[in-house]
C-alpha cells in the first residue's frame, strides 16, 4: 500500500521543511521548489470566470500538494494562494523531480503524463499514444479487455475501485454527482486511477459516449508497477492525483 507518512519519513534527505507562520508573504508560486502541506491550510483560489467575474475556491489541507504539476510540466501556476493558518511544508526541488519522473518507468510515465494532462485541461493528441502502448504491449498478461455498450455506466460514484482503465477504442465522459460534466476522455487515456491509492470511494461517475473497448488493470498490479519507483515518484503519483480531484472540484465549482 502506497502511504504518506512512509514516503515522506523515506525522503527526508531529499527535501526541506518550511514553518511560515500566518502573516508571512511566502511565494507558493516559487518555480523551482514543489510542496507537501504537513500541517495547516491554504486556499486555492481557481482562474476567473469570464462569465460570472467569480473565481471558484478550495481549502487544501495535510499531504495536499501545492506546485507539483507545475515543477513536472517546467509550466508557471495560473492559481492563487492564501495561506488561512501557520504552515509546516515539505519542500521539494523542481529540478530534482523532473529528473527522478523522466527516469521513472513507463507505467508511472503513463499516470503522471495524463494526469497532467487533465489537470491543466490539455486535449490530447493521437501522436502522444507512445507511453500507453508501450505500456501496453509490454504488459498486455496483465490486463483484461471489457467493451461497454455506449451511455452505458463503467463505474459509479461511491462505489470502491479496485480498477484503473486505458481507453482502447472509443470514448468516455466524467460526470459529477450532479452528472456535470468534468471531462471527456479518448483513445490511449487512462482513467479510474484517483482512488486506488487509499481505498476511497469512487468520487465520480464514469459512462461511455460510444461503444468503448477499455484495457483495464486491477488495483493489486497497480500497486505493485508504482511501488517499483524510487519513494519521490511513488510519492509524486500520489500527489498528482490529489492534485487533479482539486482541479476538477475547482471545475465542478466553476461549471455550477
């Protein structure tokens, strides 16, 4: 099992720990560092609707990440911060962590590169598809194929995931409770990654647009292609996917 206080206990060498407390002018924006809240608050304030004038808002919390999708991508935040309590940060090097991912292998690549994607709303492209199917077509005893008839359901908010899916063939959407829409995901994309990690609920509904041939792969084999990484990219695999819920909440909010 993938755990926060182990991994972060296993990389003590490899980052610092920052108190701030309230009232600091502290950068959270800081390009060349990436965080951990380990105790404390920020807010996370969303771009402006164009629309409504309102930026939606949500309260990160401990083993939150701030700033790890961006030292990946080498991208500038487009996200505001205000920090609501004293503060004890996990710091970690932008450099540092671009080198560790690259290194990482193609399973871990696959997770942090489309989570990514998702986080700053990339539309892929059918010339990105190297990683899944290399993935892939090295794994394919690992994986089990189910085709799902089109406005069909894959899974259901609140169930328990014991599944991660790469989309073979076709198309599927995210819905929310309120079955708004969070994303549209095609062919190479993987998805249903969010909850494996922790044993959480699913916090979404997933239904296909079309007729879709999905590969899936069960939580155990998941576990075990990410526990091959060294700590920081076990670490960063974790982080990203809470970063992305973020971002879709922030979406979610956006869209009501």
């Amino acid at each position: 099992m993938l755990d926060f206080n182990i991994l972060l206990n296993q990389l003590k060498q490899q980052s610092a720990v920052l108190e701030i407390s309230l009232g600091e002018d502290f950068d959270f924006s800081n390009k060349d560092h990436a965080y951990i809240i380990e105790s404390g608050s920020v807010l996370v304030i969303g771009e402006k609707n164009k629309e409504t004038g309102v930026s939606p808002t949500h309260t990160l919390e401990v083993y939150d990440p701030i700033g790890f999708a961006e030292a990946i991508s080498a991208r500038p935040t487009k996200l505001r911060f205000r920090q609501l309590t004293d503060l004890k940060l996990r710091k970690f090097d932008s450099n540092e962590l671009r080198k560790l991912v690259d290194a990482s292998d193609i399973f871990s690549k696959t997770v942090i590169k489309y989570s990514i994607g998702r986080i700053f709303g990339q539309v892929r492209g059918s010339s990105n598809l190297a990683f899944e199917e290399g993935f892939i077509d090295k794994n394919y005893e690992l994986l089990r194929r189910r085709v799902v008839a089109q406005d069909d359901e894959i899974f259901r908010i609140g169930t328990i995931a014991k599944e991660m899916f790469f989309i073979n063939n076709g198309s599927v959407r995210v819905v929310s409770a309120e079955m708004k829409v969070i994303a549209d995901l095609g062919v190479g994309e993987c998805f249903g990654e969010s909850a494996l990690f922790d044993s959480r609920p699913r916090s979404y509904t997933v239904i296909a647009n079309r007729n879709t041939d999905l590969l899936v792969i069960d939580r155990e084999q998941v576990e075990i292609e990410v526990s091959k990484e060294p700590p920081i990219v076990r670490l960063t695999v974790l982080l990203l996917v809470k970063r992305l819920e973020v971002m879709n909440n922030l979406r979610m909010l956006d869209n009501s």
